[in-house]
C-alpha cells in the first residue's frame, strides 16, 4: 500500500495526504526518507485546504516516532504488563469475554467509542458490523460528550441524523455564531480548513459574523460584533429571536413554504419568550436580540451556526433545534448562504421508507434514560458499571476514547472502571483510561493506514473527495484497525471461526452489504447480483474494497456500468490531491425522511421540553459557571505526549475576570482551588478580561498525572483534569447529553500552593 509519489530528489519521497486529526480535512504534503519522516507542510495543491495547515498537522511526524506509542498487543499480568502475539490477546480476550456473555448475556458487555473513531476509515466502515454482532445496547460514545442534540434534533426535524444542516459560510453575508471557537478548534459539523481565511473572506466581501460566547475567544476577537451570554441561557436568546420573527413580521419561509409542518405551533410557545424579558436573563440587551433576528431575516444570504457550546449544557437538544428553526423561519435553510444539505460522493441512497425517529427504543438500568440513536448517554457509564443486577456492565471495551479524562465526574467513572471484570482496549497509548484494561490492543500510526473522510466530507461546506494511500507499509507484525475488529467479531462469535479471518469475515461482510443495497429500489444497483458486482470490485480486500463500493453507487459513482464516467476509488487514486465535486446545492426534497415528508419544525418531544426552560428561567445561583475552551495546540486528552504541542508555557490555567480576582483576593500565578458537587482540584488563574464577570475557563484533556499510564511526555506537565468537576448527574435531559459548560463551582485561593496544579483527588488515589 505505498502512496503515490513524486520524486524530489534521490532520498526523499513526496507523499500527499490528508491530516486525519481534526474535522478540517487539510491535504499535507510529508516528505519521507525510508522509514522517516523528513517534513510536513501544507499541500498547495488539495482544492480544499491550499496549502493550510495547523501545528497538529505538523506533530504528525513526532506521533509517527513516538516512543511511549504502543506496536504490541500488551496482557496484564497481576501488576504487570506484557508484551503479547495478536494471537495470544485475541485468544485471551476469547478465553475472558464467551463467559460472562454466556453466563450474563450480551448487554453485560459495555462499549465506549472515542472521537478519533470518526477519523478512521477502518475503523468507520467495520464498527457497525461489529456492533451488530456483540448485540449490546450498553453503547456509549464521545457522541453524548458532544453532538448528539445536533443529532437527535436533525433525525426529529428531518427524519436522519445523517441530514445535519451546514453553514454555507462561503457564501453567506451574515453569520451568527453561536458556542462555537473555530479558530482554535478548526471548525467542527462546518468542515472547511482554513476557518480564518474563510471568516476573512465572508468581512471582505462586505459581510458580517457575530459570535455569540461567555469568553472573547480568538474567534470573537476576529468578529465583526461579539456578545458575552450567561452559560446556558442560548434556548433564552433563540426563542427571543423566534419570538421577533412573528411579533415583527419577519417570518419568511421562501422556498420551503410547502415544505413545513408546525409553524402555528412554533408561534405559540414563543409567545412567553419576548427579548424584553428574556434579555435580562442571558445577558444580551433586548435591542441587540431584536437587531440580530432582523438582520437575519432581512439578509438574503444569513446563517445562524451552533456548536460545541450550544450543544454540551442543559438544553443542548432544543439549542439545535431552535437553531434549524430560525433558519427555516427565515427561509434561510437549504438556500444559497444558508444552511444546506451535503451530498458526499459515498451517499447512501434512501429507500424513501420514513420512519420513526430512533429515540428512546429503550432506556439505561439505572437511571431509565432514553437511547438515542442507538446508544446511551456516556453521563450514565459509570452506574451502569457499579449497580449490580440485571443489564450490569461486566465486561468493557475502549475504542480510541478517553473516557477516564473526557467523559464528566471522571473521578467516579475512574473508580467504576477498576471494578469491571474484564477491560479491553484498542487504542495507541497506554493512558488514563487504557491503564484499567486487561488486554490492550495497539492501533498502528495514522501515516501506516490509508484514509478518507467519510464522515467529514457529508459534514463539508463543498462535496469533497480524498483518498490517501498509507504513507509506509504497515509493518508485518501490526494489524490495521479493521483487520482487528475483524479478530474481534471472530473473538465474540459463539462459534470459533476458523481460517483466515480477514479473507472470510470480510467477504461474509461485504456481501451481505451489497444483498442490502441490491435491495434498495432506488439504488443504482437494484436487483443486481451479487457475485457480479463483489467481481466488479476492487481486488482488494478491507476499507479499500468497501469503500470503491460506496463510491460507485453514491451519487456520483460510475454505478458499476451505467455511469461510466463516474467515481470509483481508482479514480480517486488518479487525483492525490483530492477532487472538488462542487459547492452545496438545494436538496431537501430528496433529503427529507420525516413521516410526514415534511419538516417537522415543531416535534413533541422538543415542544414539551419548553416548560423545564421556563421553569429553569428564574434560578439564581451564586456560584461561578465554569466553561470549556479548546486551544490550537491542543486535541481533547490524547496529544499531550508530543513535545511539538506541549512545549512553552503552561496551558491548563484557569481563566478568571478582575473584578472576581479582586473580590476573591486572587492574583496572577496563584493557586485556585476549583470545587463542585463532583470533585474538587487546584489550577493556576490567570487574569484576563476576555472572560465575562462571574464565569471561569479551563481547557479539558489535562490530568496526566495518574498512576499507570505511559505518557512521558505528558506527564512532565500533566495540568488538571477539568472532568472532576463536571457532574453526570446533570445532562440535557432530552438527549441525556452531557453538561460540559455552565458548570456550578466555587473558587478560592488555594492554601497549600506547593501541591502545584497535582489535583487533590489524584493524590488521595496514589
Ligand atoms: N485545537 C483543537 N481543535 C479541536 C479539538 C480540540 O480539543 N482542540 N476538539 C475537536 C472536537 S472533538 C470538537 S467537538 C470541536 C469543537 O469545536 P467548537 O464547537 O468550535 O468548540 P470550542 O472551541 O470548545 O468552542 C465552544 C465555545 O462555546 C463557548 N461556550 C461555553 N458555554 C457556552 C454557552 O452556554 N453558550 C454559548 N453560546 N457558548 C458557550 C466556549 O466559551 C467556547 O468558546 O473541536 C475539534 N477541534
Ligand atoms: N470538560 C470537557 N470535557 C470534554 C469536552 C469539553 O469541551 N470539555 N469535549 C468533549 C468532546 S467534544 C469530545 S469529542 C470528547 C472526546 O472524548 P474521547 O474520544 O473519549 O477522548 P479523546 O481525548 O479524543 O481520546 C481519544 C483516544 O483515542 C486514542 N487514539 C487516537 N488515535 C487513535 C486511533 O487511530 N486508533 C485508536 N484505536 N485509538 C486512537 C487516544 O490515545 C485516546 O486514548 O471529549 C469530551 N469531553
Ligand atoms: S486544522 Fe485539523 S486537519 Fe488541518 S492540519 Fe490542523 S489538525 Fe490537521
Ligand atoms: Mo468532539
């Protein structure tokens, strides 16, 4: 599997790539000699990046060559680790694993699934069928730490949540930016690099974005208004919009008007929410609120764009929805400059059959929460674990996720793991969360796998397709991450599966997908036969194989035959700095999978979930709300052990306003001490009036200072872990998200500074 290559000189092979380390997709361009990597720079040719690139895309090199990156399966031996075959860890996890599935059944089998799972195409094309086989509803993910409101809102309003709408910000003239920092984060459910440039762009063309945020981020310094909003008041600000559109007129649904349902409905329950009244709550003038919503409905090409901070707080779910809402209401969904649908090239064609949104089908033991889309909120994993009786999680696999860092009252989720009574992990690191597992299963470097964004592209602000051939050959001795959930699905199976696994499995898989397919009346391969396409394929096997398939029958494949011209993975492979299939164009009728086919703009669930916000509209609190903040440099928990990353100064600090440092009595390079409900830990302020009076920021991920893990690096300036503090027992009750942002704490000076940023709870552990 080498790569394309260009020669430069003798010793150096020029290798395009695109960076799989966060949502923006850029194209790099690393240059190797043998075995190493010489220097990555941003590729000037990928259509879509032009050469970006960030210092993630950069630390690339220092991961491929990190030394505490794990190459062997590792099997824990009392106190010990050791070095394993693939063929002693599969058989050893067999040996654990058929047990307690027998004796206690499926659902006693827990999952986490971590973010970098979405970046992976092996590991994106062959989860489902793993999933499907171990057959237990106790699936947990970085989805409830995260995105799930989008989600869940998009399959009520649209019928899937494979039809989240994307903001249009090439060509749209105003935007409103809503708990989201895309200069530092790189843009998230809005894939496009070089978030700045593009921001430039939208000014320079006469535009204009406002953000809407507790802290001047980077962003909002780059805005053309920003307005500081108490935490978890958005739903408060977005029903005071809605609330401008009826009472002034404003509604204009264009284009969509046969298209909706429920907009009388939407008219009542925003009676209640007038700007005069809600203004006060959350901070924002009611003359800014009433200002905002009429340029938004009077500008042919506006957007209003949510994420991270609209999503991880109370109302997460009717954030997102109140979001599509006001861009329906203002005819500004599915338009030009709007949001609008993707169509990536491995779009599945629908079979048309509406269905119901896939919503609370069952619910978790403990606390009786509703699935959503098939999994269960990560806020519940830790009672699950620790309540015995029937559904108790027994046995717990962690794939690429650091639950032990990422997930909220990580101290609790911690201690719960410790109990479970048998732990796998695939993962590259041995880290807070790897350290519990009995056996774990090492994933090879991003530059030793192909890749394709399969899910970023039907997340992008164009249609967009890149293949990246692997950079180095996967040594013999590793597996790619789909050859091991491969091994995985044999290592469950109530038969022992004989052979060689990644020829059978994999064969059995893909031919069960294209009798799907075949089925589908809409598909371009309706009725064919099987055997005659699996013979059209790409000869090779895994992600590649699966891949060619999506890409023929999507909407712009060659439909194995009938469109001749179209799109297959060799195609791609002629283009290796990737192919612009065009800007976004208009497709809800071909999108909509609603009972109804229509838009739902007024779901039950949502409409009901309007009386816990306004019971919650006069609560007082006297605590200081505590919100997130991404950095650059930073990738959740799991990039800390790369120097290029870490070095200067320490980042883990807690942002605090002067006004509360005075009142505190609290200077710049004190100590703090941060408690909650939860847990409590000390963190260095820093004094900065980018933070609105009576909020306080810290950045997550940080916390490596546990005992057991394997991370040199990031142990030398481990920070603290901001997760002690969040609390799982407070979630965006729809959709059993968790609250990341707006979190209740106290903050004081701390009285023993010489315990430095170690958290408390951490020592009382070691
Ligand atoms: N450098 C870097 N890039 C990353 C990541 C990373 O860790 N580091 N993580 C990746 C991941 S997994 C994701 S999901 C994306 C996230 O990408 P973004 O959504 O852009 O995430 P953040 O940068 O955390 O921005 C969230 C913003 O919400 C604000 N906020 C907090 N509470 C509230 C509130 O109640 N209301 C409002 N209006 N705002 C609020 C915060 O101050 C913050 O500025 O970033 C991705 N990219
Ligand atoms: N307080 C607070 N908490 C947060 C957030 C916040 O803003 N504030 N953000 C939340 C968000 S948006 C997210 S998405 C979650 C992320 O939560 P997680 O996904 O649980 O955490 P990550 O830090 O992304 O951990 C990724 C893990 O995958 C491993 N890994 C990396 N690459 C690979 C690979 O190719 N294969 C395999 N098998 N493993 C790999 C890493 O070593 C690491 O163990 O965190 C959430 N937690
Ligand atoms: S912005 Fe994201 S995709 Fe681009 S180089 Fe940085 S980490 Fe990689
Ligand atoms: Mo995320």
């Amino acid at each position: 599997m080498k790569s394309e290559t260009s020669k430069v000189d003798q010793s150096i092979t020029v290798n395009y790539r695109t960076c799989p380390l966060c949502e923006a997709t850029c194209g790099l361009e690393i240059h190797t000699k043998g075995q190493e990597v010489v220097h990555i720079k941003g590729d000037k040719l990928d259509p879509f990046s032009r050469g970006y690139l960030c210092p993630k895309g950069y630390s690339l090199k220092e991961l491929h060559s990190d030394p505490d990156r794990l190459t062997k399966p590792l099997i824990r031996r009392g106190e010990n680790w050791q070095e394993a075959s693939w063929e002693e860890a599969f058989s050893e996890i067999r040996m654990k694993l058929r047990p307690i599935i027998e004796n206690d059944g499926k659902h006693a089998v827990g999952v986490y699934l971590g973010n970098p799972i979405v970046h992976n195409l092996g590991l994106m094309l062959y989860m489902p069928m793993f999933l499907r086989s171990l057959g237990t509803k106790n699936i947990f993910s970085a989805s409830t730490l995260d995105q799930i409101p989008k989600q869940l809102s998009s399959e009520f309003m649209f019928g899937s949540d494979s039809n989240l709408s994307i903001p249009d910000i090439d060509r749209t003239d105003y935007l409103v930016m809503i708990g989201a920092n895309p200069l530092a984060s790189n843009g998230s459910l809005m894939t496009a690099p070089n978030m700045r440039g593009r921001l430039k762009s939208l000014q320079e063309r006469g535009g204009k974005f406002i953000v809407i945020d507790p802290v001047r981020t980077v962003t909002a310094k780059q805005a053309d208004e920003h307005h500081f909003i108490r935490p978890g008041t958005d739903a408060l600000f977005l029903f005071g919009m809605v609330h401008t559109f009826f009472a002034e007129n404003l509604v204009n649904l264009g284009h969509l008007t046969d298209s909706v349902h429920g907009v009388e409905d939407i008219e009542k329950v925003s009676r209640d929410f007038a700007p005069e009244l809600v203004g006060p709550k959350c901070g924002i003038p009611a003359e800014t609120i009433r200002s905002i919503a009429r340029e938004l409905a009077t500008t042919p090409k506006a957007v209003v764009y949510g994420r991270m901070g609209t999503c991880t707080q109370q109302f997460g779910t009717m954030n997102s929805w109140l979001i599509d809402v006001i861009n329906v209401l203002t005819g500004h969904l599915d338009s030009e400059g709007g949001v609008m649908f993707t169509n990536p090239a491995t779009r599945r064609t629908q079979t048309k059959k509406a269905r119901k949104p896939r919503y609370n089908r069952f619910q978790s033991a403990v606390r009786n929460l509703p699935e959503v889309l098939g999994e269960l909120p990560t806020s519940s994993l830790a009672e699950e674990i620790e309540s015995s009786g029937p559904g108790q999680i027994k046995a717990f696999i962690s794939m690429a996720g650091n639950p032990a860092l990422s997930a909220p009252n990580s101290e609790r989720l911690n201690k719960a793991l410790e109990k479970v009574e048998f732990m796998v992990s695939l993962d590259c690191y041995l880290n807070e969360t790897t350290r519990h597992a009995d056996v774990i299963l090492p994933a090879p470097s991003p530059l030793e796998r192909s890749h394709y964004d399969i899910t970023f592209y039907s997340l992008a602000i164009r249609n967009i397709a890149h293949y990246s051939p692997a950079v180095f050959d996967l040594p013999k001795e590793h597996k790619d991450e789909w050859e091991t959930l491969l091994h995985l699905t044999a290592a469950i199976s109530d038969q022992e599966i004989k052979g060689d696994i990644t020829q059978t499995v994999d064969d059995v898989m893909i031919k069960e997908i294209i009798k799907h397919e075949a089925k589908n009346e809409n598909s371009p391969i309706y009725e064919k036969n099987v055997v005659e396409v699996m013979g059209l394929l790409n000869e090779r096997r895994g992600p590649e194989r699966l891949l060619d398939f999506y890409l023929r029958v999507g909407p712009y494949g060659d439909h194995f035959g009938k469109n001749p011209d179209g799109l297959t993975l060799a195609v791609l492979k002629d283009h290796p700095h990737g192919m612009d299939l065009g800007a976004l164009q208009p497709r809800i009728k071909d999108s909509l999978q609603t009972p109804s086919g229509k838009i739902e703009l007024a779901p039950s669930v949502l409409i009901a979930d309007v009386d816990r916000l306004k019971e919650t509209m006069n609560s007082h609190s006297d605590h200081f709300l505590l919100v997130g903040r991404r950095d650059l440099r930073s990738n959740n928990s799991w990039m800390h052990n790369l120097p290029v990353l870490v070095k200067g100064e320490d980042r883990c600090k807690l942002w605090l306003h002067p006004v509360d440092a005075k009142r505190i009595k609290l200077q710049a390079g004190d100590q703090a001490l941060v408690q909650s409900r939860t847990g409590q830990i000390e963190v260095p302020v820093q004094i900065t009036e980018d933070v609105m009076p009576g909020i306080v920021s810290l950045p997550h991920g940080w916390g490596h200072n546990l005992p057991g893990i394997r991370l040199h690096v990031a142990e030398q300036n481990a920070g603290s872990n901001v997760n002690i503090l969040t609390d799982e027992q407070v979630i965006d009750t729809v959709s059993g998200n968790a609250v990341l942002n707006g979190v209740p704490v106290r903050v004081e000076k701390a009285v023993d500074t010489s315990i430095g940023s170690v958290t408390t709870n951490a020592l009382q552990e070691k």
